[in-house]
C-alpha cells in the first residue's frame, strides 16, 4: 500500500476537523492500524450511497492518502466518484456528524441519504 499525502492521488481532501475526529474515535479504540475508507455503493433512492467507515483491510488499488496522521482509502472503482469531494466533520447544535461535499453529484434525493 503507498500513502501519498494529502490529495495527490485520490483527490479527496479530509478537512482538520474531520481527521481529527477520527483520530480521536480511533485513538479511544487504542486503533493505529486502521484507514478511514470511503466508499461509493449502489443504492438509496437516488441511486449511489457513501459508506465511510473504519477498515483494517487493504485492497487490491486502493488510493490511501494520510491527513494529520489519519490514512484516508479509497477504493479504485469509488475514485472517479470522489475526485474533489471534502470530507468534513460538523459539530454544532443542529447537526453533529461527518459530511461529504462531492463536486461530482448532480443530485440527491429528499432524505440526503443517497446522489446520482
């Protein structure tokens, strides 16, 4: 597995906010062998669903680049999904949870849970 840094190769950017979320979420797991993945699946009613999730797997032509520490993979088949997306996390009164600005979703359905 190569790591490159920051964007150079999956064109994902993980803002401070986020990787320091998931630095804080794997280091009170005691977890310092595992990659936050990002996913792009079939699915939801809008046709294509994110699965952002912690992975101690490496797969064949994953993209891993690392943020403040934290590894950030991406599958190669979700790559072209998520070049130039942001991966933030937020934490304010309305809202608290990781969320992801993908340039290259033309849609989203009502519930924002799935974009084509």
């Amino acid at each position: 597995m190569t790591v490159q840094n920051e964007t150079e190769q999956s064109g994902v950017v993980l803002s401070d906010a986020a990787a320091a979320k998931a630095k804080a979420l794997l280091d009170q797991e005691g977890r310092d062998d595992m990659a936050l993945r990002i996913e792009v699946q079939p699915g939801g009613c809008a046709g294509l669903r994110y699965q952002l999730y912690f992975d101690d797997r490496t797969l064949d032509g994953d993209v891993v680049s690392e943020f403040n520490g934290v590894k950030l993979a991406v599958d190669r088949m979700s790559a072209p999904y998520m070049r130039g997306a942001t991966i933030d996390f937020v934490d304010s009164i309305e809202k608290q949870g990781f969320t992801i600005d993908n340039p290259n979703a033309t849609g989203s359905c009502a519930c924002g849970d799935s974009f084509n």
